[in-house]
C-alpha cells in the first residue's frame, strides 16, 4: 500500500512544484535563507534537503576542501562555507549557478561556483569531501528541470556518475549520497558496485511515509 501511495505521490509533488515554481520562492534553515530561482530543484517539496542539512551540520569543515555536485539552490555549500570549509559547488544549471552567486552573497560566503556536468570541469581537483542529492527517478529529463528529478530511463546519470568518480575517491577524504528508499537503490548500488564502489549506510531517517538513506561511497 504505501509503494502505491509513493506512486501516485510522486508525480503529483513533481507537478505541484513545477506549478509552485513557476515564481522564485525562499528556502531558509537555521540562520541561511536564499531564494530557489524556477527550474532549480525546490528543497521545500522533499525532505532530502533538510536532512543533509542536519547531517552536514555535524561535520567539523573548517578548512576542508568541500564539493557540492550538483548543487541546486546551494544552500548546503553555503552552510559548508559557513563552517570554515573552502567550498566548489557545481551544477550544469545555469540559472541555479546565477542565483547562487548573490545567494552566497547575501549570506556573507565566498565558493567557487562552476558550471560542470558532473565532473567534467574538476579534472585533476581533489576534495576533502564530496556531497551529492541527486535525481533518481528513472525517465529520461526533457528539460533543464527535469534534470533535477530524473536519471534517465536506464539511469544514464549513475551510470556516468559512477564511471567517473574513482578518480576523486581516495582513503583519505569522504564523499556522501543522499537516496530515498522511493528510488530503486538496489538498482543505484548494483551500478556503483560495476565500478568498484560501495555503499556504506552512514544514517538513516524516516519521515512520514518515506525513509531517507546518507550513505558514504567508497572506492573498492
């Protein structure tokens, strides 16, 4: 019953934030309020966001190297940067990267902002930590949006994602997902393990009919 329910939710949350969105809205945790530009993933319509907030909250950055890929409306690299880390956030959203700038402005932090597609702008960098949110549901994006959301019909965007990130594991810095159990994770990690990387469930947190899962991903 409650895959059921997760089914017909889903598309509905996607097409309430489209609407919801269609206007830019302000997303605020603790002392960080920053506006979420239309197309940019709305941290306000899933719990994700909120719980890598409390979870990278934790973490002692100051003076680490920290990426954010994917970064959306930015407010986790802002809240690194918050905490003393050196922070690079990437996203191939230009309007997200745009509004990021006078986001991090307006709340006093300085990162280097980057358009990239996963990695293709970071060759030969190397982090303390990489944090991730990524798009799981599995249909191909037909627009810049979208790509917030989906991860192709046969998740392309794993399958590049995991391709390319050995390369920046190491036994000595972290990189953290986020994944809903509304994903196929199953699926997610059989594509990591092709590519010698595995899961390591770091917390779990269950909010209303849905748990959520921060894994550490590890090179084999």
């Amino acid at each position: 019953m409650k895959a059921i329910i997760k089914r017909i939710l889903s598309p509905i949350l996607q097409k309430a934030s489209a609407v919801y969105l269609k206007k830019r809205r302000k997303y605020s945790y603790n002392n960080i309020t920053v506006w979420v530009e239309p197309t940019v993933f709305p941290p306000f319509i899933t719990i994700s966001t909120k719980l890598l907030l409390d979870f990278i909250d934790t973490l002692s950055l100051k003076d680490k190297t920290v990426l954010e890929l994917g970064c959306g409306c930015g407010i986790i690299s802002i809240l690194a940067a918050q905490k003393g880390a050196v922070v690079t956030a990437t996203d191939i959203n230009d309007v997200a990267l745009s509004a990021l700038h006078q986001n991090a402005k307006d709340n006093l932090v300085s990162m280097a902002i980057l358009q990239s597609d996963l990695f293709e702008k970071l060759q030969g960098k190397t982090f303390d930590y990489i944090i991730m949110n990524p798009p799981y549901y599995p249909k191909s994006p037909t627009s810049i949006a979208e790509n917030a959301w989906f991860c192709g019909e046969n998740f392309e965007y794993f399958e590049r994602l995991f391709q390319q990130l050995p390369a920046y594991l190491n036994a000595t810095n972290t990189t953290y997902m986020i994944l809903s159990e509304d994903c196929e994770l199953e699926k997610i990690k059989a594509i990591a393990l092709q590519n010698d990387i595995a899961f390591d469930l770091i917390l779990e947190k269950k909010v209303a009919l849905e748990s959520n899962f921060i894994f550490e991903l590890k090179k084999l």
